[in-house]
C-alpha cells in the first residue's frame, strides 16, 4: 500500500501561524495554529511546525505524509523565495531566503508567496471565487491587502510585488502613509484606518460621549458593529465614510481591470453591508457607465484562517 | 499547390482604418489606408475594405486568400463581437454587432478587440514586448488609450471593459472629463490634456508671446518638441507637468500590476524623452521603496500604424 501524501500549506502572519495538511480536494487532514513570536529566529518557528508533523505522521500511522510545502508569508516572493522587508515582523525575517530554509527541514517542493496572495488562492480555489476567472481578493486586516486573479491565474507581476492595492493613492493630499506617501487606501479602509477616521471624529466632536469613551488607538469592530446596529449616528458616519473611501479605490481597480467581484475576508470585513453596502454605491458612482452595477461585492464564506492554507497549499500544484 | 492564406488585421481609428494581410510570422504581405467616414452605414467601410481584398486575391493570383479577420477598433468587445458608445464615431457604429457584419462579407472567423488592446497585442508579438510577460502598453492619442499584458495574456476583465487606464483618475478634485468623472489621467496625459494644460498656461502667462501665437485648441506636438529643444521654458514646464502626472498614474498601475515595461506610442509620444523623462522620475518617486527604478520606460519601435493590424492579426490565433 503507498502511504497518502498531502501538501503543508502554512499561513504565517505578524501573531499567528496556522499550518495543515490538506489533501487534493481542498480537505483540511490535520491543522494546528502556533504563535510566530516573529523576533525568535525564523528556524524556531519551523522547529515547532515540523515536530507537530512528526506527531501527525504517528497518529496517522504514515512516516514521510508531505508531498509539497506552500507558504503565505507577509512580503514573500513567489519568483525570488525570499522574503523581504516583511512589516510587523522581527529583523530575521528580512532578507530571509525562506525556501532555503524550509528545504533543511525537508527537501519537497516548496513555494511561498504574500499572505494576501495565499489568501486569495484559497477563495479562488475553495471558496466563493471558484467559478471566476476574473476576481480580486481583499483582507480587511491592520491594513489592506490584496491577491488578483486574472485569466484565472495569479498575478504577480514581472518581479512579485503586484497587488499592492493597500497602497494604491486615492488622494495625492490624502493621509501620510508610513511607506512615504500619501492617500493609499490602507490609511483609510482597515483597522489601522478606523482608528485614524474615529480618531478624526474625536477631534472634530470633543463633546460626544461615545467617542470619548472608546480606545480610538484600536478601535473594537464589534462595539462598533452594534452601535451601527443601534442607529449610533456618529459610527453610522464613520462607516459611510470607510466605505465611500473603498468604494473609490475599488472603481481605480475595475477601471484597470474590470474583475467579476471584490471578495473581502479579515477583521473589519466582519462588518460585513455596515461598510460594504456604501462601497458598493460609492464604486458605482465611480466607475464609467458600462461598468456601473456589474461587479460583485462579495463576502469570503471560509472559516477564518482557512483561506490562507488552503492557498498555500495550492502553490506547488499551480507552479508544475 | 495549396493557396496561401492570410489574416486580416483591420485598424479602425476615428479618421483612418488601416487593414492588411499578414502571415503567421508577423510580416505584412499587402496594406492599405482608407478614411474611416465613420458618420457612413459602417457596411460601406467594408465594402471598400473587401472590393480592396478581391483586388489584392488577384494580384496575388489567389482567390481566397483569408483565413480570418481580426478588428481592433475604438470600445470593441471582444466578448461579445459588439461595438457600444465608441467615442469619435458615428451613430451606426453604436451597439453595432461588427462581428456578424463582417461575417456577411466573408463568413471565417471574426474577433474584434478595441483598438488599444489591438495595438498592444502589436506590441507584444511584434514590437519591444515581445520577450515580456507582463508589459503595459499605452497610446497617447488624442486620448489616452491602453492594452494590458499579465502573464503573457491579454487582460479583458470579466466583460472585456478592462484596461481603461485614460480614465484612471489621479486626483479626485481635478479635470472633469467627459466620462462624468474628474482627474482622469488623460485630461492631462493626451493630445487633449496637452491642449488643456496649455490653455491653463495661457491664462496663467497672458502677455507671454510665444502660448498667445499658438492654437490652444489643437496644440501642434512638432512645434512644442522644437520649442523644447530650444529651451522654450514655458513649454518645458507644460512637458514637465504632463510627464510628472503620466508618472502618478504609473505608478498607481504599477502598484496594482508591477509590469516590466511601460510601453509609449501615439502622436503624443513622439515627444519622446520629452515628457517621458519626467514621467519616469515621477513614477519613481510615486512607487513603493522595492519597485523602484525598476520598471522600464520604452518607445514603440513599430511603423506608425502597424501595431494595431499586427495585433488585430493575432486575435483569432489567440483565441484558439
């Protein structure tokens, strides 16, 4: 009898890691979550990851279970293997050949790419995605990330660093940005963002009770969600106006690109029509006339964590 | 002996429709350039394009001498075979179904791309693109029009409304356009944003000699590269200004697709170093820190006008 073998997909981010094994149909074998703890070296994290896969080869009485390795990793590089200048992660992980790395543990095929562009995999594989061949993936995160799907494939542009849409201007006086510019969309659509618009509301209304009374450092999206609920004017507001700056920025992508849908997954996504529905119009309002009410706005339907394994795990499989 | 057989590349522009046959390796074996007439019945066009064809079967003493026809011409869809709302055209060519008129005249296949995407293909095959996998290729007309390479493929979108990059807006408050919209790239970055910036200077600079002696509304490109070459500094600055906001929308592309090559051809790009020199700089200036001065700046090296036949040449072999 040959032994079964599945792909390692690995989502590493700035906290967590979560890593499976996952078999050619999409089905999730064996998954565990572990800290990144991003500041001890690189090969600590991957000790851990590989000692949990000799504890799954025993439970499942099969001794060499990973045919690939795939891994969505902030600021990795699908052409090059390294990962560079990765934001909210220790110096080790900066000009890192990971798939050298990786390979010392275990010598399979391994790919890595961002973790957005993982993330967007897993949707187009597994999840609301699957039957386009035109599709835009965007985590709602501390800040805002990206995968596109073109002709049904990937886009990494000639070097790996396409897809950058947290970066894309919307406002050439917009917010300063801490890449150096000013009006990219992450300062205005994402955690990060929030807190900067409740914090503008905060100054504009000093006297409204609700503001004061809320960490506007790093705002609660469900505090916010239910006061949007309660019919709280202020974050009804704040809201529109999150939305109203995505909806700008997604009509700039369409008019590039006119994909099917924008599929949203990540925390401030979890205010699902609260932001989206105002996107929706806002992108509408800009988008030229033959494209106006024909792209989607969709909701990722996978469990939380999933979409970048999955992905992942998909990397080896798509590069043959 | 077996008839040689050839594709039909017909380029439809606003006032001139250039149509050609071309073998598989690229060369142009017969051309012609006729006036479009576009406020015509669009079937006279076609007329005229194949009493031109039956002409050329003669001389070349083969009497059918088309394998299949492509089209690049002004908002054509590829999907759909349709022509909708084509600017600069006559009323019968909206929401025309050229595919089906042109099959009454030779019943081969048919495909039709806009003209930009024509072009592109052009280049792509042809041209400077032709080792790229990922290349942007743009006209500077008398508007700004553009075909989008990733992954070696032709970018259509979900509904073949991709790549619209002149109405890729750089400045929310800026130029109205005729779509509706403000700051479209190509109210400053095409015959007609030159025009415009000039007529700004004119109010700007009333007793300046040299932008009162000229026709603002149809600014002449030879007589600005010239007066730029003789140090002219209003024309410098009006330059300086056009190519600094042609480098804010690359990089708002580059961001998105991180191609290796922006490519320029059209009247306006005839200015050359001109304005694309400033261009480059300021869309090094706009990207994040790692695409920096990586991503190329080049001039189509094809004839005037055979981009847009070569490519439409390409569409049905594509297609397959």
């Amino acid at each position: 009898m040959i032994d079964k073998k599945y792909s390692l997909g690995i989502d590493i981010g700035g906290t967590n890691t979560v890593f499976g094994l996952i078999d050619g149909g999409g089905h999730i074998i064996k998954k565990d979550s572990i800290l990144t703890n991003s500041n001890n070296p690189p090969r600590s994290l991957f000790e851990k990851i590989f000692n949990t896969i000799k504890k799954w080869e025993i439970e499942l009485d099969n001794s060499d279970i990973v045919r690939d390795i795939g891994v969505g990793v902030p600021n990795g590089n699908y052409f090059t293997g390294m990962v560079v200048s990765p934001p909210n992660m220790g110096k080790d992980w900066d000009e890192l050949n990971l798939c050298s790395l990786i390979k010392t543990f275990n010598n399979v095929p391994v790919s890595i790419t961002n973790d957005a562009n993982a993330a967007a995999l897993g949707e187009k594989y597994y999840g609301v995605a699957k039957s386009m061949n035109d599709v835009v993936i965007i985590t709602l995160g501390s800040g805002l990330g990206s995968g596109i799907i073109v002709n049904n494939n990937m886009v990494y542009g000639h070097d790996g660093f396409a897809g950058e849409l947290g970066h894309l201007s919307i406002d050439p006086e917009g917010r300063e940005c801490g890449c150096g510019r000013r009006g990219c969309l992450e300062m205005y659509v994402s955690a990060k963002g929030l807190d900067y618009t409740t914090r503008e509301y905060r100054r504009e209304y000093p006297d409204n009770k609700f503001l004061q009374s809320i960490d506007a450092q790093n705002v609660d999206g469900k505090l916010f969600d239910d006061a949007f609920d309660d019919g709280n004017k202020i974050v009804i507001d704040i809201y529109k106006y999150t939305g109203h700056m995505l909806g700008i920025g997604l009509a700039q992508i369409a008019t590039i690109l006119s994909p099917e849908a924008f599929v949203f997954y990540g925390g401030l996504s979890n205010a699902k029509h609260r932001i989206l529905d105002s996107a929706k119009d806002s992108m509408n309002d800009s988008l030229l006339s033959f494209q106006k009410n024909k792209i989607k706005i969709l909701l990722s339907e996978l469990s939380d964590g999933e979409a970048g394994i999955l992905g992942a795990a998909c990397l080896n499989i798509l590069r043959n």
